[in-house]
C-alpha cells in the first residue's frame, strides 16, 4: 500500500526550492525523517489542490488544507470511497472491499452492523477492563532501565483491546498486530514487498477468522465484531463472500490498532519534545481529558485517506476529472494554521481539542474513536499515579510509510513516584 523507494533523490530536497510540477507528496522515505511536514506547509500555502502527475502510484490529486479536506469528506456523491482508500490500487486479482471503501447504503449497513462493538452503552464495561489491563502492563516494567515503549506498552495495550473486541483466542492474540502490519504496508519484516506472501499470510487470517465465525454463528449473539457480523441481517452471509469478509477484517484490525498504538506512542514524544507541557500536565492531571485529542492531532496515526472522482468537478480553483485519484492528506490538515492556530505547536490545554482530522470526517469518521480516546485516557491516568517522568532516551524508530505514522523503537526510561 505505501511507497518506501523515494525517487530522484527527492527525499533529500528543499521542499521550497523543488518545482511544484515534479512535487510528490508521497514519498514515505519523507514520513520516516518527519521531512513531509514542510513539504506540506509549502503545499498549502502554494497549491492547496496539487496535481502530482507521475509517482509510483501513477497520477493523483492531494488535497491538504483543512476546510477543503472536510469538504472532500462531506460529499461522497462526488468524491467516491468505492475503490481504494490509499494512494495506490491493490493489485489486479486482490482487492478484498471493505465498508469504508464503499459508498451508501452497503456502508451503512455494514457499519451500522459493527458498531455496538464500540458503541457508547458499551464504554463503561470496557473501561474498567482497560484500567485493569494498563495498570498490570505499567506495573511489570523496569524503573530506571532503557526499554522499548512501543513493544512493551503500545503494542501490548492495543493487542488485548483488540482481542477483546474481536473475542479472539488470547494465546493467540500476538496474530492481530501482525495480521495489522501486513495490510498495511508492502515491506513488512519477513516480507519485503512480496506480494504473494501478502496474500498467503492475510489468506491464513481469514481462514482463522472463518472457523470463529462458524464458532459464533452458532452461538448466541455477542457484542463481539465477529458475532455482530455473523447475526447481522444484512451480513450473515458475508463469510461466503470470502474476499468482502477479509477486506473487513483487514478494515476492523487496523482500524483498532494503529490509531490507538502510535497515539500512545507518539504522547511520550510529544511530552518530552514539549517539557513544558509535560510539566504542565503533572501540575494538573485533569488536563488528560483535553490532552488526549491533542495527542491524536499531533501524532495523525493515519496520514491520507484517498477518493476516487465521479465527475468532472472545478474545485479550488483545478479541475478534477472523473476516475482521478484525489488524496486527503489528513497529516497536513491538522497542521493548517488558517484553522488551527500554532498547529506545529503540542499544546495540552487547547481551547477546542477535538477539532481535528485524525478520525475522519463525515460518514466515514473512525466509528472507534470514542474508544481509543478512552485507552489514552486511562493509560496517563495510571502512569501519572505510578512514574515521575517517562523520558525518552533516544531517536525513535519511525515507520517508513506514507500511510501509517508509527513508530517500531521508542526507547525511554522510568522514573517511579516518590
């Protein structure tokens, strides 16, 4: 899905002295070095709607300032989710839908299905279950060694939320994250852009996903994504459409994992590159609340969602023919300052915190949101009340994509409470 090869060298470039005509967005060698956020500010200030005529993912439109990103996402008649939500097309023969890759009514019946799993009614059973699983993780780590926050806490949190949601076989919980990391990039660990292994490993997880649905299909309903899918009205017949069933599952797996596991990470990073905020959130812990949604501005753990045009149609000042690609680059919209004002700035205490891109907008905004929230909320709560300081110790490791903003190493270090 995402391009890890820069081309022509351009990842090292001066984002204000390249021809905007040769300007690529894409480029994921840039999301590694934190290098695309000035091509972005060049962007929205020179060519908010820029046409990038030749990329590895062949011609596209990027859409980066806020309002017009938001306006993308409120008109789906026009700017159509039924072909892929990244940049590039899957390949030929392997392009499993999914209900946020499709336009109403399937999506909405097919998201409406899911939804109890995370729905409001069910935020307090889920709370004290997250309480209870952050406080055993935090209290099993070192104080005063060099570890890896990602692999310990980020990764580890979000896996047992998503076992839970799913009702997936503990034991086995470790698959979700790897079942994650291969639907979202082309160059996995082990993989390396083999795109038949790709689609060996997520045919493993469908068939895994298949005997649960068996399991829960006769089974009385739960409130788990499976059983809710398997008694559904209007998907209990999804398991024998193989490739619609897998393309939900790649949706609900990473939907639940990466938004929250790089929101956890990308916090530590932020507290530490601001000390002053860090300070300032130990004075007052109930800056958590309004904090929480500012760690998912400033991480933005998904960078773009893409459409694909329906009609030719003038927008900002360009004409978008019909079947171009146009990508809403949610990375530069949380970072438009004609709306956010110091949006470079990680600010604990903003005045309207939740006023950003990162779930999305309209029909397709991330039905999970309320959720993560919660487990971000919850874990600083338990790390105020357990450690002094979570200070970083070195460079993080950063995912080299153009889609995920993640992050594999995190070193820090522990300081307990007197």
């Amino acid at each position: 899905m995402d391009g890890f090869a820069a081309a022509d060298g351009q990842e090292r470039g001066n984002p204000w002295a390249e021809p905007l005509e040769t300007l690529d967005p894409s480029l994921a060698d840039r999301f590694a070095t934190g290098a695309h956020y000035a091509y972005f500010e060049r962007l929205r200030r020179e060519d908010p709607v820029h046409y990038t005529p030749k990329s590895m993912f062949g011609p596209f439109w990027s859409i980066t300032r806020f309002d017009d990103i938001v306006a993308v996402e409120t008109n789906p008649a026009v700017f159509s989710s039924n072909r892929d939500i990244v940049i590039g097309d899957n390949p030929e023969g392997f392009a499993p839908p999914m209900f946020i890759a499709m336009d109403p009514p399937k999506h909405d019946v097919q998201r409406k299905t899911a939804t109890p799993a995370v729905a409001p009614a069910r935020l307090q059973d889920l709370e004290l279950l997250i309480r209870q699983r952050a406080a055993t993780i935090l209290d099993a780590l070192p104080i005063g060694e060099t570890f890896n926050w990602v692999e310990r806490v980020s990764i580890e949190l979000t896996t047992q939320m998503l076992a839970t949601l799913f009702d997936f076989p503990w034991e086995d919980r470790a698959l979700l994250p790897y079942w994650s990391d291969v639907t979202t990039t082309s160059e996995t660990v082990g993989i390396a852009a083999d795109m038949a292994a790709r689609e060996r490993i997520l045919g493993e997880c469908l068939a895994y996903f298949t005997r649960l649905w068996r399991e829960r299909a006769a089974q009385p309903p739960r409130f788990d994504f499976i059983s809710l899918l398997a008694h559904g009205e209007e998907t209990r017949d999804m398991v024998d459409r193989p490739m619609e069933f897998l393309g939900n599952l790649m949706l609900l797996i990473v939907g639940g994992n990466d938004t929250t596991r790089n929101s956890i990470s990308g916090g530590v990073l932020a507290l530490n590159q601001f000390p002053q905020e860090y300070a300032k959130l130990k004075r007052n812990p109930g800056l958590i609340s309004s904090m929480v949604p500012e760690i998912i501005r400033w991480q933005t753990p998904l960078a773009h969602m893409r459409r694909t045009c329906t009609q030719d149609i003038a927008f900002g000042g360009k004409l978008i023919r019909k079947g171009d690609r146009v990508v809403m680059w949610y990375v530069s919209g949380n970072r438009d300052d004609s709306v956010i004002e110091t949006p470079d700035q990680f600010i604990i205490d903003r005045a309207r915190p939740r006023h950003h891109l990162s779930f999305g907008f309209g029909i397709h905004r991330c039905m999970g949101n309320r959720v993560a929230e919660l487990q971000l909320r919850i874990l600083w709560e338990e790390i105020l009340a357990r450690f002094d300081n979570v200070e970083v110790m070195g460079e993080p490791v950063r995912v080299a994509s153009n889609f995920v903003q993640g992050y594999t190493d995190l070193p820090v270090r522990l300081t307990a409470r007197a």
